[in-house]
C-alpha cells in the first residue's frame, strides 16, 4: 500500500511539472521605434522559454537573429529612407502561430535639401586666371540651379548629380570663376541654390560670396600708375613692359605721357597723365580690363598678341567707350567676338580702329559712317577663326564659327564700307567673303560720277566723260586678298585713280587659293587684268608717275 501510495504522488507532481513547463514565458524590452532617415541599428533583449520568430514584412527592416529561445540579443536593422514621407511597419515575434509581441516601427523621410559645406565663401580682390575658381561640396536630393549670381561671378560648368536612390541625398559639387574687384569696396554676393521642380525648400540653400576690395585708383597720375600695374596683371603679361615701381611712369616702355608743349593736349588737367598706352603678348581670357576707364586721357590704345587667339570668346568690355580722347584704338589678336553697345560713343573722337586677327563673325553693325563720321583707318583683316577651304562645309567647323564670314549676295555689309567716303585705309583681306564685288549706279545710294571739281589738270578725263562712280575717293589702302571672292572687277576698282597706290597684285586680285565658296565655285575674279596698259590709256598723264622707267642713261 505504501508502495501504491507513493507512485500515485510521483505521478500527481510529474503532471504539475509538465503543466509548468508549457506555459508562456515573453518579454522583451521595446514596444516601439522611431527611426531617423538614415536608418539605424536598435538593440531588443528578448526572454522566452520556447522557440520565438520574428518577422516583418517590409523589405527595409531586418532582423537578427530572426529565431531564438531562452535570453537573446536581437538586432533590428532599418535601412536608409527612399522617399520623402515617413514610413511605418512591424516586426512580429510568435511562436507557434501565436503572436508573442508587436513592435511598431516608424520612419521619418528625407526632406527635400539642399545642403552646402561651406555657406560663406572668402576670395581675393585679383588673381591670376587659374587661380581664380571655387569648388564648394554640396549635399541635396534635388536637381538644383544657381540663382542670383553676380556679373562678377560665373557659374560655367553643371554639376553632376545621380539620384539613384530616391529621396536620399547624394554629393556633388559646384564650380564657379570670378573676375577681379577693381572697385576699392568688398564686394559681397548671396548665390540661392533653388529646386529645379518642385516646391520650396524648408531651409533655404544660401551662398554667401565676400570678395576683397581691390586697390583704390585716384583720379590722377599716381592712379593712373596703379591702373597700368592692374591691367597688366589682369592680363597676365609674359613680360614686365618695362614697368617698374622704383622708377616713375616716364620710363615706362609700354607708355607716353602727356607733355605741356604737346599739340592736342585735351586740358591743363592731363599733363603727367597716359596719353598712349601699348601692351603686347599677354594671356587673357576677359579681355581688357574695365581699370582702363581710370586712363581717361588715353589718345591711342594698343592691345595685340593674346595667347590661343583663335579658340578664345572675348566680349569687349564697355569701359573702352568711355575713353572721351581716343582717337587710335588697335586691339589685334586677341579673341575678340563682341563689340560693347556703347561703342558709338567713341565715334566723336576715333579716326583709327583695328580689329584685325580675332574672332568676329561678321562685320560688326555699329561700325558705321554716321556712328564714326572722323575715322580714316578701318582694319577688319584675319578674323579667321578656322581653317577652311571650301565654305559649304563651313557649318562644320564649331560652334563658335569660323570668322568673319560675310555673302554678299545675301548682304550689304560690305557694301556699306565701300560707300565710305572718308575712309583711307580699308582691310578686309583673309576673311570669308564671298560673292561678287558690288558694282554702283551713279544716282542711287548718293553715290555720284567723277566732276571736272575732282581733276588735276586733266587726269581724270576719261573717268568724268564715262560717268565712273566715285567710290572710296580718298582711299589709299584698300585690302580684299585672300577671301572666296568670286565674279567680275567692276570698273570703279579698275579704274580707281588710286588703284596703282594699293598693290592690286597681292592685295586686291588673289583669292583664296584652291578654294570653294559655298555654291561651290572656284573662287577668283574672272578678268584680273595681266598688266596696266590698259590704265594707263585711261589715264596717260599717269604713265610717267607710275610706269618703271627701265632705260639707262648713258
């Protein structure tokens, strides 16, 4: 009985123990988790006393171990957002198919930035051309555009933005030039970095640019000095132009100062001031710098020899205009593609222009006979940007052109030089041009026939009984070489009284040679003359001037 008694106990406290062991044993120390948009690791003590697994549907969150028993450590696991707008889930942890706990997950977005490294940038008043950049760092979600620079400041290449994950934010980075402060207060520039779609930013993108001031420039001999120094720093001179600061302005090779006993002195003021400034071989990229407004008695200004000429862009800057004096203006070599607006305003004063040898397209239309009533010496020769010889391929050569190119069956531009009655001097040789040379009527465009008024003694005889249009009556040069001219010499050019002055065999007749205009003719004129006999029929009184006298005397 005893025996009996004692495996009934055993058997009682056997099944309380069992009872015991399949009861629910769960904690665990997180109910929830807000999460940034970067994502994160987050740590969860866990206790079971059976077999748990945790799951989530979200493709964003993992978890690990993702099963356990007893005390376990579990990592849940949130990736970086995609998208702007928070988003939610859950990770569940069951055990046979009862669900132990819920922990809810939220997780914020990116917003829409724009977030800039460095938000207030220091530069210097000048520097040399290469120098003069910035590269600032840029963290944004957003395709993005520059607003509100200054002239001063030049936002030239894009950036490079892949948005390959959605809202998170990816780096870039922005570049942009400057120019020198020639002005002797700091200068200051807030660039906005805006959205280029899409609503405002919360916190605005903001670059806030302070330059140096640059040296202050007087008006008087001592500022004059600083601007001749400045301009030929800005230019980057290869040499010193015999500039030296021991030494005053007088000795300066690259100038001439106005003397008190010098004819033409613009005003007592001017005397010890520039009056003819002469710089060569430079490498710029701006062109003449605006201190050149500070040389306000300037009477000639000379500019040739830039580095690279035929693949620079320059624009003219507009303080040239302002020069009141000037009255030689030689800027030669050196890129230029652009006239400023006010460039008429030197029309007062201006009787010399050259232009020759950069990289205009055309005939600028402000160079004009009304716009320049005293000038006497035009020079639009070698604007040449490209190396081409046949002009229906002439599209093909860039972007930027390939010079002066200029059809005159199509325009008047040259027209209107050749209409040009004060004109002396006249260069339009290695350029573009094609087409016939224009042939006038007298009567039309006032254009008039030689008069008895135009003879001496009686030279022109044959030109006022033929009614020969009266073209270019004062010119002494005229230059039409080398272009892709084609067509008949009319007879105002061959008869020209002046036509034995100008060297017609190189510098009127030859075209281009073995070249193709853009119709897809030879080039040259078809009646170039071999000889003069028939000239100086024209005009006998002329042969003994100019015929070469072979006979010696004994």
């Amino acid at each position: 009985m005893k025996k009996l008694y004692i495996l009934l106990l055993a058997g009682t406290l056997l099944s309380a123990c069992s009872k015991d062991d399949t009861s629910i044993k769960f904690n665990s120390d997180m109910d929830n988790i807000e999460a940034e948009a970067v994502g994160g690791e987050y740590q969860v003590k866990i206790s079971s006393n059976r077999e748990w697994v945790a799951k989530t549907d979200a493709p964003w969150v993992l978890v690990s171990p993702a099963n356990g028993r007893g005390d376990v450590k579990c990592t849940i696991k949130i990736d970086s957002a995609l998208m702007n707008d928070a988003r939610e889930t859950k990770v569940s942890i069951t055990s046979m198919g009862e669900e132990l706990k819920s922990i809810d997950i939220r997780q914020e977005g990116f917003p829409r930035s724009i977030k800039v490294a460095d938000s207030e940038v220091r530069i210097a008043a000048s520097d040399a051309y290469a120098n003069r950049w910035v590269e600032l760092d840029i963290e944004t979600n957003v395709e993005f555009e520059i607003k509100d620079a200054p002239a001063w400041i030049i936002v030239k290449k894009e950036y490079e933005l892949n948005l390959d994950r959605g809202a998170r934010p990816r780096k870039t980075r922005i570049h942009f030039d400057w120019k020198m402060n020639s002005s002797s207060n700091e200068r200051v520039a807030t660039l906005n970095l805006v959205p280029k779609e899409g609503a405002a930013l919360v916190t605005p993108a903001t670059i806030t640019v302070r330059q140096a001031a640059g040296p202050r420039i007087e008006d008087n001999r001592k500022g004059d000095s600083i601007a001749v120094i400045t301009i030929c720093e800005k230019m980057e001179c290869w040499s010193d132009n015999g500039i030296s600061t021991q030494k005053g302005m007088q000795t300066w090779e690259c100038l001439r100062l106005w003397e008190a006993d010098d004819a033409g002195l613009p005003t007592p003021e001017a005397v010890g001031r520039v009056r003819d400034l002469d710089i060569s071989y430079f490498d710029t990229n701006e062109g003449v710098p605006e201190e050149i407004k500070h040389l306000k008695y300037l009477e000639t200004l000379s500019m040739y020899g830039n580095v690279n000429t035929m693949i620079k862009s320059i624009d003219l800057c507009p303080e040239v205009a302002t020069l009141a004096y000037l009255k030689d203006l030689r800027l030669a070599a050196m890129g230029i593609v652009s006239l400023p607006q006010n460039f008429a305003d030197l029309g007062d004063t201006l009787e010399t222009l050259d232009l020759n040898s950069n990289n205009l397209n055309e005939i600028p239309e402000v160079i004009t006979e009304e716009n320049f009533p005293h000038l006497k010496a035009l020079n639009l020769s070698s604007n040449h940007r490209a190396s081409i010889t046949d002009l229906s391929k002439r599209s093909t050569a860039g972007d930027n052109g390939i010079g002066m190119y200029v059809n005159m069956r199509e325009s008047n531009a040259v027209r209107k030089l050749l209409l040009w009655e004060n004109l002396e001097e006249l260069g339009l040789s290695y350029n573009f041009i094609e087409g016939e040379l224009p042939d006038f009527e007298v009567g039309k465009d006032n254009v008039r026939a030689y008069e008895y008024s135009d003879i001496q003694g009686d030279t022109l005889k044959w030109a006022v009984e033929r009614a020969l249009p009266r073209i270019l009556p004062n010119m002494k040069s005229l230059r039409i070489n080398l272009n892709f001219m084609t067509g008949t010499l009319p007879d105002w050019l061959l008869y020209h009284p002046n036509i034995m002055e100008w060297g017609a065999e190189v510098l009127l007749y030859p075209q281009l040679e073995k070249a193709i205009d853009s119709k897809g003719n030879s080039v040259g004129f078809d009646n170039v003359p071999t000889n003069y006999e028939y000239y100086f029929e024209a005009y006998p009184l002329y042969r003994g001037r100019y015929e070469f006298n072979d006979e010696i005397e004994e």
